[in-house]
C-alpha cells in the first residue's frame, strides 16, 4: 500500500511539474546557443492588416515566391477583389472591384513610392514594369479608394509594391531557371554593408515565349533585361537615406490592326516593339528630437515605348514630402507634392494622333490626415483630404473618413466613406484615334478627346470585419458600394465627309463624354488557417455585382455593355503550403474566375503547384507548374484575332544564396 | 520520466506489476505534454520569448527598482506575437527570487511597473511617442521593429538568416540606469554606443 501511495506522489509530482515549469525548452539553452538556433518562418499576419481601417491585403515575400508566379500580375491574382486576366504573353487586364482592362486605368501602382501609372493613356502598362522578384518585401493591396494618402486615380485601389531595404539583402543571390513558357530566366544580386551604410546591384533577365493562338500566329514572345541598385544608409542617428535606380529594355511581340487612309486601308501589323526605360529615387527621413518624422522624396522616371502606331518618351519629375507629427491623443500626417512629366509623341501612322505633339504634364498635390484616438486603442476616427491640381482638369477634393473599432486584441471593426477622382488622361485631352469601318465607302470611325471631358468621379462606401479565430485561424471579410458619376462615355454624331488627306472617306465621330453612372457592390472573404506549423492554408472568394446605364441624353451605345462584361461576378482561390519535411516544400493553388459576357469568355478552374527541394544551406531546387487543368484556356481579349490561350507551364528554378 | 520504483519491489509482485503497467500506460499520456514542444522547429517567438526571459539574468536594474515588489514583469506593449508562448516560457521561472509574470499593455505610460517591455511591431508608428515615454525609465527596452536600437531602444531583434539574434544600444540602457553585463554585450551582434557606428 506505501508503495502505491508513493508511486502516485511521484507520478503527481511528476505531473505538476511538466505543467508548472517552462514549457519552452528553449528557456533554459544560454544566450549564445540561443542565436544558434534555427527557426521556421513564423506566420503573423503582417502588422498593417491588423490596425489599418482599409480593405488592405499583404502578400509577403514568401507568399510570392511559394506561389511559382514569375511576373507581378500573376502574383496579384491571390489577393482578393483583384481581377487578373491575360491577354497574351506580355499584356494582362488588371482591376480591383471591377473596371479591369488592359490598361487598369482605376488602379494607382507604385514601386517604392513611384508611380508607374501613365497619363497618356491613364493607366498601367504592366509589360514595361518589373522588379527583382526576390528583392519584394511584400506587395500591399488596398481594395477600394486609396484615400487621402496614396494620390490621383487610386479610385478602386492601390497597389504598392515595397522591395527590401539593401540592409536584408546582403549576399549574393542567383536565380536561373527556363521552361516551355516561360522559356529563360536569369537574376544575380550582390548586395554588402558597411557600418551604416548598405547597398546591393542586381541584374535580370528572361525570355517568354509566345502563348496558344488558334491561328497558329504565335507573334506574342517577349524578352526582357533590366539592372539597377539599392542602397540605405542612416546618415545620423536620426536621418535615413534610401537611393535607388533601374534601367531596363524590353523588346515585345505585339501584332495590332493598323488603318490607313487609302488603300490598303487596314492592315495587320506584327512587329517587336521596342520598350525602354530607367528611373533614379531618392528619399530622406529625418526624425525630430519631439518624436515627430519628416520625409522627402524626389524621383526621374523615363519611358520610351516606341509601339507599331505611336511612339511616346516621357520623362517624370516629382518631389513630394511628408510630415507625421503626433499630439495628444491625434496622428496627423500632411504633405505638398509636386510632379512634371514633359512627354513627347512621334507620329508612326496617320490614324493616331495626340494633339500637341509635345506637351508638359502638371500636377500639384496636398494632403491631410488626422486619426483620432476617442478610445485610445479601442476606437479611432480618420479624417482626411486630398486636394490636387493638374494641368487637364483643374482642382479637385477627395476626402475621406474612416473609424475603426478593436472591441478585443482579436477582432476588429473598420468602415469608411471616400469621395474619389479619377482624372482625364491624354486620350480624353487631344487625341484622335481613326480605324476603317466599312472599306467599300469608304467609312472610318474617329475616336475623339478634345478636352471636354470631366474627372470621373466616385463615392465609396466600405465596411470590414478582421478576427484571429484562435491562434491557428485569422478572417478577413470586406464589403462595398461604390457609386459612380461621370463615367467615360462614347457619343458619335452622324458620318461627315472628308477631303485631307486624299483620297475623300466619310468619317463618323465619336466624341469620349461623361455619359455613364452606376454602382458596385460586393465583398470579398479571405480566411487563413494553420492547422499545424508546417501546413498554411489560404482562401479568398470575390463577389462582384457591377451596374451602369447611360445618363440621360448619352447615345452611347456599347460602354455599358462592354463595362458590365469585362468582369466577373465571382472568383476564389484556394492555396495550400505545405513544408514536407525541413527540406521539402509542396505548394499548391487552385483559382476559380467565373464567366465574362463581353469578351465572351467561359468560366475557368485551374490550378499551379511548386516542389521545392532544399539541397543545402544555399541551393533550393524547385519544379513550378502553372495553368495545369487544361492545355490553355482562355481570360481575356484585346488581339485582333480574338483570345489568345493561357497555356499549361511548367519551369524549374535553381535558387542560390549565400 | 519513466515512473520510480520503489528499491526492493520485483516484478514477481502481482499487485506492483500491474501498477508498473498503468504507470507505463500513462507515461505514455504525459510523453506528448513534455514532449510535443519539440518535435516541431521553433519559431522566431520561441526563440525570442527565451531571449526575453534570459535577458532578465543579465541585466541589472537599480536598487531603486521594486525592492519591495516580488513579481518580475515582462511586458509586452501592442498587438501579441507570442501568442501563449512568452507565458509558457515564464510560467513556474523565477529570476533573482521572484517569480516571473506577463502583462499585456495598451500605452507606453503603463510600463512604469515592468522590467522588460517588448514593443510589439505593430507600434512601429507610433515609437515617436512611445519612446519618450520610457526612455528614462528603468526599464529594459526589447522590440523586433527594424532600426529600433536607433531610436533610443535598448536591444532590438534581427533576423541573420534562419537565426534570432540581436544588437545592442549600451547608452540608452545606461542613461535608464541599467547594467546590461559583459556576458550579453559578448553575444550581441553589434553594441551601439551613442556617437559611434555600430561594429
């Protein structure tokens, strides 16, 4: 009987002391066998998702590079509300809750704090805009209005693509690998630091090859070359420096309907364009000894993008600054900016024409913030405007208030109103655009800006709910009704005859108006859950109903069609990461895009996966497979021989880092 | 970990052997609770919550601190990236016959009780007014935002590859009135002395 009396004091002793001492066994290991040990990346939803009163989403460096995504806008095609479609191997339709197109004109991008948005043909030309895929930090994607921080025509969203400071990219890293597609690529960084100061070169290339066309005129291959540097500094204790460049040349397969205004009056061109570019950034931090921070940043960016049916160089000058001061219970960020962008166009074919051929682009900006603390780290309340000025429209507001409620450290509540502006570009300031109609009159269609467009202009509303279900489970759910007014519009008047130049055609103009209103509703749920540290499982669903109609008095008889057919209704995506062993990782994402009705295009399931094989400290071997469920399949169309083929891919890649 | 034995008992005790086969059987339920902490890869907040509890040894605070207070608090300021791990570390510790505690804090002007204070990253924006706040206070400051050590923070975390580890900013501890001694300031990656580059 004393025996078993003692064998159960000993198994309580037993018991209780598992439970009462450290259970981390790392407590008792010293300091210098602490910084021996290896870990796993953690997860933690980046901090900004947590606190930020905006439809925000973050994809992490390392979610890019498990996703086997080789350029920016298919790594966008994760983030929820983000609609991605490819046109053909160099052109992708982006948009954010709707309004997706080749050229994204709703959509505000920036690498660094630059903007790679266009006022030529307001938007984005993402076949000319790349970085170093292994130097992204992370890429943060705001749904809705970008507020009053982020500047002109993020009125669905912002994308901000952010690289890594030259501190955390010391080493030399290569990156090689080729495939059917994606048929050679290349990439080295070296990057070293010196007491206070960092910086890092890098190079890369690649060459794509062409993708699926029914035809069989496989004109879309591309290659690509850039280079550029890095370099961080802190100057003093209080001042931080960041300098960086880029210079690149791309050449591209385009194939493009040209017409002319006699005979042959339409031709199909292929031809490689020529696509070159460089910028140089500058930004200065300066902390003040009460706490408050000042930052100046200035940056030249030049495009030469010399296409089959015009020819533009435009070179972008822009100072801005920002100063962030706290009171009492207040945040307040203000700031002025400035951006020149003198462009020149080079007429290449009579039927495209931007009138004056040399023009200065003007832009004046100013903006404030204050978040208000009514419960300090409970409730806050934002309020905010931008206020701009630019050389084609003149002044405009867009202000903004937000309120967030974190009613426990687990969840928390946001919703806002925005009032968003996206003003004209050039091709609704002086541009013509003629295309033959009908051969036999012979009858062209004019596409006119003539400078009496106004911005176009949007009320959005938001709502949002984020919660950390337990430690393994986080939700993100976001909603919306955007109300839009003065959307771009095409009204034609009746055919006019026409002598210069020779030989006499009938053109029929249309005019670019603001004809058309109408609203977006819809919300987009994003759940993350870790069921065991080495398994992540992610998913985001997308739902979107998008409504216009003329205004009375349009004529315009195929925006609203083509508007409402360009997206669609729902999207969803399911991606599982899977670490096999320390050594083997196994990633799979599955995308679901529903139907479009203008292209018509049929609803699409596919699916990419990546092996990863970790050969040692510095070699990763990886097998990545993209668009898999199907030969090809097609998203998008914007060729003139109709959808070109997304095609089943597959590449491998040899990572080294040292 | 196996159950003891009482000297002289022998398996040929009926009564003894059966309790010996629950005894095993049940060992068998406590192998998980001891061992399941290590049979998956540490994460950084592992490693960075034994480096919080650790740094608790080397560190001197003034005799004007707490002598008449017997908890050691660690305090964590913004969102927590421990989850429960930094309570699990310290649960059952002591340092210096006290026993170690975790609090949770909203404001920098609550930090006056604590000993350590991590500053979570998602307050990054706001170390403009968290800072004076506790700079003067015996307080050792701990946070893994990027460039923390020069902005008056007293040991900030980095990442070197797949390993934690951290630097150090000696005149903000000696200006709170700390000691940190030579045995840390030995494994710190770099020790920032006010007025001098960082080696």
């Amino acid at each position: 009987m004393r025996a078993v009396v003692s064998i159960a004091v000993s198994m309580i002793t037993l018991i209780s002391a598992a439970s009462a001492q450290s259970s981390n066994p790392l407590a008792h290991l010293t300091l210098e066998q602490l910084g021996n040990v290896e870990v796993t990346t953690a997860t933690k939803e980046p901090a900004e998702m947590r606190n930020t009163p905006s439809a925000i989403y973050v994809l992490t460096a390392e979610d890019i590079r498990r996703s086997g995504a080789r350029t920016l806008p298919d790594a966008l095609r994760l983030v929820p509300g983000v609609e991605v479609a490819q046109i053909d191997s160099s052109k992708w339709s982006v948009g954010i809750r709707g309004f997706g197109t080749r050229l994204s004109k709703s959509v505000l991008v920036l690498i660094d704090g630059r903007s790679v948005y266009t006022p030529l043909f307001a938007g984005v030309y993402w076949e000319m805009q790349d970085v170093l895929l292994e130097d992204i930090d992370r890429i943060e994607v705001i749904r809705g209005p970008g507020g009053t921080v982020w500047g002109s025509n993020a009125v669905n969203g912002v994308i901000n693509i952010i690289t890594k400071s030259a501190k955390d990219t010391r080493g030399t890293l290569i990156s090689a690998g080729g495939g059917n597609v994606e048929q050679g690529f290349a990439g080295i960084r070296y990057g070293g630091a010196n007491g206070r100061f960092a910086y890092r070169l890098y190079g890369k290339g690649f060459t794509r090859g062409p993708e699926y066309h029914p035809n069989g005129d496989n004109f879309d291959d591309w290659r690509r070359g850039q280079f550029g540097f890095r370099t961080d500094s802190n100057i003093t204790d209080r001042d931080d420096l960041t300098i960086q460049g880029d210079i690149y040349r791309s050449v591209v397969g385009q194939e493009l309907g040209v017409s002319y205004y006699s005979p042959p009056s339409l031709v199909t061109i292929q031809k490689n364009i020529d696509l070159s570019g460089g910028n140089l950034l500058g930004r200065w931090r300066h902390r003040f000894q009460g706490g408050s921070d000042l930052q100046l940043q200035a940056y030249f960016d030049r495009t030469d993008r010399g296409d089959i049916n015009f020819r533009e160089i435009r070179n972008t000058y822009d100072i801005d600054f920002i100063h962030h001061f706290q009171l009492r219970r207040q945040d307040i960020i203000w700031g002025a900016g400035m951006r020149l962008s003198p462009s020149q166009f080079f007429q290449v074919v009579p039927t495209v024409d931007f009138e004056p051929h040399h023009e200065t682009y003007k832009l004046f900006t100013g903006f404030v913030q204050d978040e208000f603390a009514i419960v300090p780290g409970r409730l806050s309340l934002t309020v905010g405007t931008k206020l701009e000025h630019n050389s084609y429209s003149g002044f405009d507001a867009q202000p903004s208030t937000r309120i967030l409620w974190t009613p426990s450290e687990h969840q928390s509540v946001w919703a806002s109103f925005t009032h968003a502006v996206r003003t004209p570009s050039r091709i609704e300031e002086g541009f013509q655009f003629t295309a033959l109609a009908v051969k036999s009159i012979p009858l062209y269609l004019r596409l006119i800006g003539d400078g009496n467009f106004s911005p176009e202009k949007m009320n959005g509303y938001e709502i949002g709910y984020r919660a950390s279900l337990g430690p393994k489970l986080f939700l993100d759910i976001a909603s919306f009704y955007n109300h839009y007014n003065d959307l771009l519009s095409v009204e034609n008047l009746p055919p006019v005859p026409e002598s210069s130049p020779l030989p006499t055609h009938y053109i029929l103009p249309i005019y670019l108006r603001n004809g058309i209103e109408g609203n977006t509703k819809g919300f987009e749920i994003a759940p993350a859950w870790q069921p065991m540290q080495r398994w992540r499982l992610k998913a985001t669903y997308s739902y979107l109903h998008l409504d216009v109609r003329r205004k009375p008095g349009s004529d315009d008889a195929s925006t609203v069609q083509q508007t409402e057919g360009a997206s669609p209704h729902n999207s969803a995506t399911f991606q599982s990461l899977l670490d096999l062993s320390t050594n083997l990782q196994l990633d799979l994402t599955i995308r679901y895009v529903g139907n479009l009705q203008f292209p018509k295009i049929p609803a699409y399931t596919t699916a990419d996966a990546r092996f990863a094989y970790r050969l040692n400290k510095s070699i990763e071997l990886s097998v990545t497979g993209r668009n898999l469920l199907q030969p090809h399949h097609f998203e998008f169309s914007g060729d003139p021989n109709g959808p070109v083929g997304i095609k089943r891919s597959l590449y491998g890649q040899i990572l080294y880092t040292r | 970990m196996k159950g003891e034995r009482q000297p002289g008992e022998t398996l040929s005790d009926h009564g003894s052997f059966r309790l010996l086969v629950l005894l095993g059987a049940m060992c068998f339920l406590l192998l998980p609770l001891v061992g399941r902490a290590q049979t998956r890869k540490p994460t950084e907040f592992d490693v960075k919550a034994a480096y919080l509890f650790n740094f608790g040894k080397f560190v001197k605070w003034p005799s004007s601190v707490g002598s008449d207070s017997d908890t050691f608090s660690i305090c964590v300021l913004g969102a927590n990236p421990f989850g429960p791990v930094l309570e699990s570390t310290v649960s059952g510790e002591k340092i210096d016959g006290r026993s170690v505690t975790v609090r949770r804090i909203t404001l920098a002007s609550q930090a006056a009780g604590c000993r350590i204070l991590f500053v979570s990253s998602s307050e990054k924006d706001r170390l403009g007014s968290i800072m004076p706040a506790v700079s003067r206070l015996p307080v050792l400051t701990v946070s893994d935002i990027s460039g923390f050590v020069d902005r008056r923070g007293m040991i900030e975390f980095v990442m070197d590859h797949d390993r934690v580890r951290f630097e150090v900013n000696l005149t903000a501890a000696e200006q709170a009135g700390l000691t940190l001694s030579s045995e840390l300031l030995k494994v710190a990656t770099s020790v920032k002395r006010e007025g001098q580059a960082g080696d």
